[in-house]
C-alpha cells in the first residue's frame, strides 16, 4: 500500500498496536461480526446473516453492545 499524505505517519498510525481485530461470533443463530471489549461483551461491527429480518432487529444494529457468553471449543 502506498500513501501519499502531508501528515506525518507517526499521526496516521497513532494507537494502531492497541487495535483489537473484529471477530465473527454466531449469537441467537445470526453470524455478526464484533469488536470484543472485555470476556463477555463486545461491540457489533456488522452483520454477516442471509436473513433479512436480523438486520431489522434493533438489538443486532451496529455499535449495540452485546453480551454474551463465550463457549469452548473441544478439539
């Protein structure tokens, strides 16, 4: 990526290391992906659901926070 800009990159980049990558989460049977805040609620970033009526649920809308409870994975 090349970026062309005035402003100095150390402006740009500022408090990118401390930037949590979204994650995809399956809540209530709709797939979404979040910004996790703490172990057990995070932040909706954008719904990934082929069902039109989840987007019209105001408690799925982006920027709603979530709670939920994280489950383990067996391998």
């Amino acid at each position: 990526m090349i970026m062309y800009s005035i402003v100095p990159l150390d402006d740009i980049f500022n408090g990118i290391e401390n930037n949590k990558p979204n994650q995809e989460i399956e809540l209530n049977g709709v797939i979404m992906q979040v910004q996790p805040m703490n172990a057990y609620q995070a932040k909706v970033v954008r719904l990934i659901s082929p069902n039109p009526q989840d987007y019209l649920n105001p408690a799925y809308s982006p920027g709603q926070i979530i709670y939920f409870q994280p489950q383990l994975q067996s391998k």
